[in-house]
C-alpha cells in the first residue's frame, strides 16, 4: 500500500496540492532570468560589453523601477481585493505639486507661498502623504459605502486629481528645492557605497508590505476579501472599513511616490506621474496578481518591475527605438492576463 493510499489521499490531489506549494515568485523569476540571458547573449556580439553585469547598469534599472514600484506595492493591494486604483498617476502630480509648493528656498524665482520657505523637509513630506491618503481613502469610502465600482471611482479620482495639480499653480513647475529635501532624491554615501534614495525608499517600502501582507491580520484580511467578500463579510471582517484601508494606503504610497518624485527631477511639474498608473498595473499583472483577487505577492510584484525594467533597458542597450518597446511590453502584458486566465481556470476544473 502506497502512503498516498494509507491517508485516504489520491496521488492527483497530491500532485496538486505538491504544486500549489511551489513559490510564486519561481516562475516569474525564471521568465525574468530568460529575459537576462537573451540581453546578454545579443550583446556581446552587438556591442562587445555585458548587458547585465554592468554596476552602472543595474543602478540605473533599479532606480528606473523605485517611483513606478512604490506605486505598484499599493496597486497591487488594491488589485488582490478584485478592485484596481486608476488614480495612483494623478495622485502623484496633485501631491508633487502640494510637496513642492512647500519645498521652496526663499531664494526661488517664483515663490509659490513666500511666508512657507525654508522649511524642514518633514513639512512638505508629510503634506505630500496627506493629500495621498486622502485621496486614496476618498475611493475607499467611495467604493465601501456608496457601492461604486473601483474602476468608476478611481477613475474619477484620477481626472480630479490631474485638475487640481494644474489648478494650484496654474499649470507652472514649482522648482528650487531645500538642500534637505532634495536628498531624498539624490544618491548616498553608505558604508562606502553611493545608494540611490529612491531605490531605498521603494525597497523599504516593498520590504514593509511583503510582510505585512503575509504575516499580519491585515494581509490575512485583505486576501479574504479578494477571494470571497461575502464569505469575508460573514466571518466577521469589517470588509467596507478594510476596503477604505486598502485603498488609503495606495493613496499614501502614491503620495510618497509624489514626493520622491520632485526630489529626484529638482521640480514640481502638473504632469507628474502621467501613465504611472498603467505602468504599475501591468507590473502587478506580470507579477502574477489576478485581476480577479485573492492572489498575489509584493515580492512577486517587485519582479514584474524588473520584468519593466529590464525590457525597457535591454532594447534600449540593442538601439531597439521606443515604439518597438512599447508594442512588445504591450504584448507581455496580454500574455500576463492569459495566463492568469488559464490558471484560474485550472483552479476551476481542479
């Protein structure tokens, strides 16, 4: 008698279940190390030099990601509920805007409050996390108690957003930033090596939510409401107040993303984060969150950014011109969504 047969098991449940233990992130790694070895092998015989083992390189794909990845960890929170935040892109420009208006030195040729120079970079950083959270707790409350589709919500969010990042100043860069400020978007010396803050903001931030969507009630909460919200609902969860939670801290996360934004460019422009929002999406989407929730994983999110990346940086390493890119990172999204399709479906029929 086999082990499988002495527990009553049958060797196809135990095959699956085998399966479903594998890390999420494995695949997609695989993907992204094939993605890697293709670079790699075309750019030695093209350009003589390697694509990846490059230090320079790898920076600048890391610090391409870190903005973009700050948004995405809390997209991707949003999407494993079965919602989607359209807003994130727009909610950077409105707080880019509000941080930057308050990141002047006196000295500025247009002062956007002259009574508000000069002041400790907390100021502006807090100011850019505010208006984030509650934009982001505005589609919360919203989608939780007036019942309107994330898409709709969110969506009206974005176009207000966008509006009121061009109405606070007319439409003009705020720039001149305090030393201080600017530091949060500029490298620095770590134990003897130069680090980039954005990039250790973003894996901060990744690190903070990896564990606080695997290890805490919160993360426990938010996979249940994307799997069943009746199901959530009935066990006791407070679905409406998490939801206004979920999609609070995506408004944040893009608040913070806003600020770290301005630091790094050196100015506040209306336009800031225009696209980030799709650009996030399709990182969360690549990484293997279902759009139809309950699955997902920040790690594997972060690998999808580097799936971005190191796309985008790879055929620019080639002289591959920009339209190219774009209809092939719009052809690995569409192949993301069809596999996430096909394995719901497995799970289905399973």
């Amino acid at each position: 008698m086999s082990a499988n047969e002495a527990t009553g098991k049958s060797p196809q449940i135990s095959s699956v279940k085998a399966h479903r233990r594998l890390p999420q992130e494995l695949s997609i790694l695989v993907v992204l190390a094939a993605i890697i070895a293709v670079f790699e092998a075309i750019g030695w015989p093209l350009k003589g030099q390697s694509f990846f083992f490059n230090s320079g390189r790898l920076s600048i794909i890391f610090l391409q990601v870190a903005v973009i990845g700050i948004i995405a960890v809390g997209v991707a929170q949003t999407i494993i509920t079965s919602g989607v935040d359209l807003s994130s892109g727009s909610v950077v420009g409105a707080t880019a805007m509000i941080a930057a208006s308050l990141a002047q030195v006196s000295t500025a040729r247009s002062v956007v409050y002259s009574h508000l120079t000069d002041l400790p970079f907390i100021i502006p950083v807090l100011a850019g996390l505010a208006t984030g959270l509650i934009a982001g707790a505005i589609n919360g409350a919203l989608i939780a108690y007036a019942s309107v589709p994330p898409f709709i919500a969110t969506l009206g969010m974005m176009v207000s957003a966008r509006g009121f990042a061009t109405w606070y100043t007319n439409g003009q860069p705020v720039s001149t930033f305090t030393p201080s400020f600017r530091v949060l978007g500029s490298p620095v010396e770590l134990f003897g090596f130069s680090v980039d803050v954005p990039t250790v903001i973003f894996l901060t931030v990744a690190l903070i939510f990896h564990i606080a969507m695997c290890y805490t009630r919160y993360g426990k909460f938010t996979y249940a409401i994307g799997s069943n919200m009746q199901a959530a609902r009935v066990s006791g969860i407070d679905v409406k107040w998490h939801l206004v939670k979920v999609y609070g801290i995506a408004g944040l996360l893009s608040g913070l993303a806003g600020v770290v934004q301005i630091a790094r460019a050196g100015s506040g422009q209306a336009g800031a984060g225009l696209g980030y929002e799709l650009q996030a999406i399709a990182a969360v989407v690549i990484g293997g969150t279902s759009l139809s929730g309950g699955v997902g994983r920040i790690t594997s999110t972060v690998i999808g950014l580097l799936i971005l990346s190191v796309v985008q940086s790879g055929f620019t390493f080639v002289g591959v011109q920009a339209a190219p890119q774009q209809i092939v990172l719009g052809a690995i999204i569409v192949t993301a969504v069809v596999i996430d399709q096909y394995r719901r479906n497995k799970r289905r029929k399973v």
